[in-house]
C-alpha cells in the first residue's frame, strides 16, 4: 500500500509575483501532492491586477488555472478562519511554503503574530520543526527588512528570494518562473525537471565520451 502524502500549505500575499505562487501549485498537482491554499486579500488583489483574473467566483478559478477540481486534495482556507485544520499543529502537513511573502507578512512572522490563518499556521510550522519557506519579493531592502530575514534565518526558515539566474538561458519570462518554481521545489525535497541544472551538459558528455570509449 502506498503511503498517504503529506500536504504542504501554499500561502500567497500582496507581494508582486503571483505567478509564482500559482506555478508552484500547477506543480505540486501534476505530482499528485495535496495542498492546502491561503490567499490573503492583497493576494486576491494582486493576482486580479497582474493576471487579469476575474473576481467573481474567484475560488474556482484558481482551481482551474491550477488544474484540479475542489475536492480533498485541493482546499482553499479563507485567510480569517483561524479554526481551520492546518491552524493546528496535531493536523500533519509536510511544511509550509508562502509565495510570494510580502515584507509585512514576513515581519509579522518573525515576530510570532498569529492575527490570521497565514500567520498562525506559519507558526505552527515554526513551533512544530516543519519546513517554512519564505520567498520575498521586494527591492530595495533595508535594514529592517534584512534583520527580519535573518532572525527568521536563524531559527531554521529557508529565504528564497525570488531572483532570476540567467545560466540556463531563459526564453520567456515562464522559463524565469520556472527556475524560481523549481528552486522551491529542491528546498521541498519533490523532483522535477522544471530547468536545466548547471553540469548537467559536462555529464551528458562524459557519458557519451564514456559510451564512445567503450565500441
């Protein structure tokens, strides 16, 4: 008998970069992971202006885009149900990845504030030695933005700030989204072959330089 996946939480905030948050669920349902969705109201806000959803009937949506019908192995939480499962620690999940995480919600993280679902389950993750992932989109930083993310660092948060790499040689702004998507995909331990990895043409070669020896 296959053993039962955990699901991991998805939070999206009022950060710029939706789409990241959405790639990764596309993602985590192509590999058959249930997830468990937070979307703040900035959230909604942001993903209405940047990928020109409509608002109305917007939890069905989101199901869609991301490929999966409501049922159990998708459940979408309002963001002020405090009573919700994954509010609890005895309610299992794998960890907890927020994306994109707006400054303001990664402070009040590290500063143990529990004022909605996001952020009490963000603690729970912290209080129970689950994997929180944390992908902050903003630029400048100052000094306080900083120090959060390093307290956050400190106690065992992974940062994964979303910043492109270049090495692979993108085509298309998804091939960007892509690369971050994947990222957080390694930091969750769930393979996929979202990019290129760097060597992974010096291996194709010795492989073939080996096969070539060999006749």
């Amino acid at each position: 008998m296959t053993a039962k996946k955990k699901p991991w939480v998805v939070a999206i905030t009022g950060a710029s970069g939706a789409i990241y948050g959405v790639r990764l669920c596309q993602e985590l349902r192509k590999a058959e992971i249930p997830i468990h969705v937070i979307i703040t109201d900035a959230g909604w806000r942001v993903i209405n202006e940047e990928l020109n959803w409509p608002i109305n009937d917007r939890n069905a949506y989101f199901l869609q885009a991301i490929g999966s019908n409501e049922n159990a192995n998708v459940i979408l939480h309002p963001v002020k149900d405090i009573g919700a499962s994954i509010a609890s620690g005895s309610f299992l999940t794998a960890g907890m990845v927020v994306v994109p995480c707006s400054m303001g919600t990664l402070s009040n993280i590290a500063s143990g504030s529990s004022r909605n679902l996001l952020e009490r389950t963000a603690d729970v993750m912290l209080k129970e030695g689950r994997p929180l992932i944390l992908v902050p989109r903003e630029s400048p930083l100052h000094a306080i933005h900083i120090e959060n993310m390093l307290k956050l660092s400190r106690i065992g948060v992974s940062i994964v700030p979303a910043m492109p790499a270049f090495y692979h040689q993108p085509k298309s702004v998804m091939d960007i989204v892509d690369f971050l998507t994947g990222k957080l995909l390694d930091r969750m331990g769930i393979e996929h072959a979202l990019f290129t990895r760097w060597g992974a043409d010096e291996n194709d070669k010795s492989k073939n330089g080996s096969e070539d020896r060999s006749n």
